[in-house]
C-alpha cells in the first residue's frame, strides 16, 4: 500500500484547483497512490468544516488532520470539534503560518494534553526558513508528550535534515515526512533511522509523481528496494492501525 502523509486539500474559492479533492484522487489513481494524510492550507474553523465535507465521498482514502492555530483563544475546543464531531485524527500546526515556536511547550500545551490523552497523531512544519521550528525544539516536545507521534513535516529541509535525522533517532515518538525533502536528505534517514520515515509530497506545491521519482532513485542508487517501499507506505501501516473508516490509532505505547 502507497500513502503519502502530507497534502494539502482546497476547501474555498481562490485555492489551487489541482487541490480540489475529486482532483487529488484522480492524480492519486494516476501515481498508485492508495491513502493520503490531508488538511486544508490554512487554520480556522470554518475551514475545518469545509474540509470534512470535501472529503466525506473520499473518506476511505483520504485521513483528514485539523489545522489548527495554538495562539488562538479556543484551539483546544476547536481540536475537540474536529476530532469529536468532523472525525478528523490528528492535528497540523505550522509555525510560520500560525507564528508560534515548537519550543513553546506551554503554548502548545492546550493541544498536545488533548493529544497525549486521546494517544493522537500531529503533523508539524519544520523546514530551516524559520527559527520557530528548528529540529531540536521538537526533541523537548516530544519527550514532553510521549503518548503523540509527532511527525516532523520536510525533516528541516533545506539546511537541517542532519538535526532532525539525529532527534528522530534518539525520540521514540519523532517521525519524519520526505516532504520537499532532497534526494540526499532521504538518502540520510534511509542510512540512520529507514523505520521511522513516511513518504509526503507536499501536493499540490510538489507533485506524487516527482516524490515517488524521488524515492524510486533511492531504491535504485542504493539497492534498498524494501527500505523504499516500507517509507512509501510500509512503515506508515505499521505504525498505524487503520479501520475500514480510515481512523488511525498508533501502535507506541498502546499497552500503556
């Protein structure tokens, strides 16, 4: 099974359209692409609603994420909503877009106590552009919140993917997405933690077919054709226990 764990969905007026759902699923069918971890391009509520009405035809190969902001009033009751009511399974945040720092665990607390109960899912942006989200923040975060598996968006692509190789490899619950990510920068977490990376495209700004290239040039250059396979979906069924309604739960610590 092929999933990519990082796309975006257009849920209003002005968005690309290549992002409109009935067009994601065609360029999924197009590039073997079975599941999707997907959330809207920007936070806010009414978004949310918007997206779990865009993807209700596609529930059963499309796992919606609430984007949410952490400096807003209510976030903990909007992630609420979204996961009790829209049946979303996790979270995204983007530091940039929401201006908050990873390191700002208090900030973030709010989100990630309902997180930890609840043993959920979040997607956070780190690439280097921004000294909200440098790799090592996510280490505090992480060992903070033990019961959330934290998947580290574009593993601090351009300048820091070394950092966020060496934090997902010492934090049980930090995963990594190949969002954006260099040939170089996958062969990296391919060398040091194979097991804990996930295959993202970051659509529509990046495309499946130039992700799964990417990954196919790994295999071949390297010769670790299972290796590839498990980041282009393998380890994400591991990991998660996915139903027949696409709700995932995790497998750290399920016995806890």
């Amino acid at each position: 099974m092929r999933i990519d764990a990082h796309v975006h969905i257009a849920v209003k007026e002005g968005e690309n359209p290549m992002a409109r759902p009935e067009n994601v699923i065609r360029s999924m069918d197009e590039n073997g692409i079975d599941k999707i971890v997907c959330f809207t391009f920007g936070t806010g509520l009414d978004d949310q609603k918007r997206l779990a009405e865009a993807v209700a035809p596609y529930r059963d190969r499309m796992i919606p994420l609430a984007y949410v902001g952490p400096r807003e009033k209510d976030c903990d009751e909007q992630l609420l909503y979204c996961l009790d009511e829209l049946d979303f399974q996790g979270v995204k945040l983007h530091p940039y877009v929401s201006n908050f720092c990873v390191a700002d665990v208090v900030m973030l607390r709010p989100i990630f106590e309902i997180l930890e109960e609840r043993k959920s899912y979040a997607v956070i942006h780190c690439a280097s552009e921004d000294f909200r989200n440098h790799p090592s923040m996510f280490e505090r975060l992480g060992n903070c919140f033990p019961h959330v598996l934290i998947q580290m968006a574009h593993m601090g692509e351009v300048m820091s993917t070394k950092y966020a190789v060496d934090v997902a490899k010492r934090v049980p619950n930090i995963y990594l997405d190949t969002a954006i990510c260099s040939y170089v920068a996958v062969n990296r977490a391919l060398a040091n933690c194979p097991e804990k990376v996930f295959m993202g495209c970051d659509f529509p700004f990046y495309k499946f077919e130039m992700e799964i290239h990417k990954q196919l040039l790994v295999a071949k250059d390297t010769g670790k054709k299972q290796e590839i396979e498990n980041i282009m979906g393998g380890n994400f069924t591991r990991i998660f226990d996915i139903d027949e309604n696409n709700c995932i739960r995790h497998r750290l610590y399920q016995s806890t």
